[in-house]
C-alpha cells in the first residue's frame, strides 16, 4: 500500500516526536542513577517516579503534538500539491495554466515550480506549433490535392488524345510542384519556431548570400524582360544562417518580381547602417496599399494582384527568418509605388 506524501512526512514527525519522549526519558533516567551513584543515601525509586511522571505528561502532550506535526505536513506539502494541481489541469487541455509562485519563498520548492513553469512554457510552445502546423497543412494542402484529384479522375473518365494527356500530366506537376513548395515552406515556419536552427548558426558575408540569390533569379528576371540591379560590398557580416538568409531574400525577391512593372528594374542591397545591416529588396509595381501594409506578413495573406492560388506564406516566412537572427522585416513606404522591403540585421562586428 502506498501512503501518500502528507502521510509520509505525518509519519516522519511522529516518528521524530517519540523519539524525543523517549531520548528524554532515557536521560532524565540517566541523570537520576548517576545522582543516586553519587549520593546513595538518596531513594533510587523516586528519582525513577519523577522520571515516569515526566514521560506521562509528555505522552498527554502528545495528542496537540500530533495535531501540530498534522498541520505542519500540510503546510510542507501545500507547494507540491499546487504543482500537482496545476499539472493536471494542463494534461486537461489548459495549456495557459502555471504554478502561482508569487507566496512561495525563495527555497528549493520556489526553484522546482519555476523550472515547471518554463517546462510548461516549451510544452504549450511545442502544442501551439503542432496545431498550428495541422490547421496551416489541412487549410493550404486541400486545395491542390483537390485539383490533382479532380484532373486524375477527368483524364480516366473522358478519351483524349497523347497531347491532352500530356496537358493533363503538366498541371498536376505543376500542381505537385505547388504542393511540395508549401510543405517546405511550412516545415521551414514549424523549424524556426522552434527555434532549433540557432545552434547552426555562424558568420555569413551578406554579399554572398546576395550573389546566391542572383544567380537563383537573374534568369527568372530574364525571362520575364526585368532587369536585376545588386549593391553589395564585401564583408558585411552577420551571425546566422546562409541558407535561410537566401531563403528570406528568394521570397521578397519573388515577391518584387511578381509585382515588377513590365520591362521593369527590380533592386537588391545589402548596407551598412551602424552597428547593422540593412537588406533591401525593391521593385517598380504599383505598390501595397497602406490598409493592407498591416497584415502583408501575415500567414496565408494575398498580395493585391498577386497570382491566385498561391500559398501567402513567403513574405511570413521572411519576417520569421529576420526574427530568429534578432532582426525586423519591414515594408518601408506603404501606400507608394515601387513596394520597398527593408530586412535591418544586427552586425557581426569581427
């Protein structure tokens, strides 16, 4: 049978409280044969009275003792039971509960619910991101699997011809290429939140990281009649992630390149400002109306004369990019023509 810890330490105090009758007895006995050994004229039978009437008494004080060491189990417990309160209530789906520390003092059990609280936090944290990553999927994987669906069970039912079947077969790979771009880019987010890309971090030269996506889109920009104009010095440094630095740059870039005037100039920049740096990426569109400059970042948010069916999830992605390497994504000049995206980075100064 187990006891439960009230009980436990209940049995300890007593256990400590008979212990001390008895050690008090013993020794008041004591005292009274080494008083009698030195004074035999005395009554040894006496001195052995007084020390049983003092152990009665300490027996009748027993019964207040006990309720004492009763309370004080509680009062001993009373941090662990809120601990185990607050748990339950989390495992229930109460994942913004914590451990009310304020009226704990500053002992081991004050460290013990702090240390929950923060295990709490990575919990609810690591909960938040899976909802949030099966309610992205569900919502932006329906469509395409829908339409792929849809073409397969077209192309089966009707007779075409090779070039019908070929056309078919192009939209569900592009369709599958639509489809594979989003999980990326969710997987991408689900990362980043969790933060587990910062122990990769290392400098990175931001002229590279530009030159990169250059040769990634100049002919994506050519074969569009745009033109692609780069400004970047070498050795502008920054601590963290090449790969996703070109990620971030590759969705504003795209971005521009969506909403670049035809025949137009798309510019990219990396330069210094102080103790940063500032990546820039500008085109020469008509621009983001300032009503909508608020929610631009947001998941799943479409861009006014963007391409429909497209994921709205690279300008998010950006911003959370700019934010694990402590930086701020932000579109300058709302409301004016030419949309102008400013990524300002703190510096790595060696």
């Amino acid at each position: 049978m187990r006891l439960r810890l009230r009980s436990r330490v209940f049995l300890y105090l007593l256990a400590l409280l008979f212990f001390f009758i008895a050690a008090q007895s013993v020794i008041y006995a004591l005292v009274e044969y080494v008083g009698w050994l030195q004074n035999p004229a005395e009554p040894l039978a006496e001195g052995f009275e007084e020390v049983l009437r003092a152990t009665i008494l300490d027996l009748l004080l027993l019964l207040p003792l006990v309720l004492v060491a009763w309370w004080i189990s509680g009062r001993v417990i009373a941090p662990v039971r809120t601990i185990a309160a607050t748990a339950d209530r989390i495992r229930a789906g109460r994942f913004s509960e914590r451990i009310e520390t304020a009226l704990m003092p500053d002992d081991e059990t004050y460290h013990l619910a702090d240390t929950i609280n923060a295990a709490f936090n990575r919990y609810e944290a690591a909960v938040q991101r899976l909802r949030r990553f099966s309610g992205d999927a569900s919502h932006q994987l329906r469509t395409p699997i829908a339409a792929i669906r849809s073409l397969g069970e077209v192309a089966l039912t009707q007779p075409r011809d090779t070039a019908q079947y070929r056309e078919t077969v192009e939209t569900m790979l592009s369709e599958l290429e639509r489809l594979t771009r989003i999980v990326d880019q969710l997987l991408q987010l689900s990362r980043l939140e969790s933060g587990a890309l910062r122990a990769q971090f290392a400098p990175v030269d931001l002229a590279e990281v530009i030159e990169k996506v250059k040769s990634i889109y100049l002919p994506l920009c050519q074969e569009r009649g745009l033109s692609l104009e780069v400004r970047a010095k070498p050795g502008l440094l920054v601590t963290g992630s090449e790969e996703l630095l070109v990620e971030l740059l590759g969705n504003l870039l795209d971005n521009a390149i969506r909403h670049a005037a035809p025949g137009g100039t798309v510019r990219l920049s990396a330069e210094r400002r102080g103790d940063s740096a500032a990546l820039a990426v500008r085109d020469d569109g008509p621009g983001i109306p300032t009503e909508f400059a608020e929610r631009i970042f947001e998941r799943f948010a479409s861009v006014p004369g963007g391409r429909p069916g497209r994921a709205g999830l690279g300008l998010a992605l950006a911003a959370d990019i700019a934010a694990a390497h402590d930086g701020q994504l932000a579109l300058v000049n709302p409301g004016a023509p030419g949309a102008l995206f400013e990524c300002v980075l703190p510096r790595r100064r060696d």
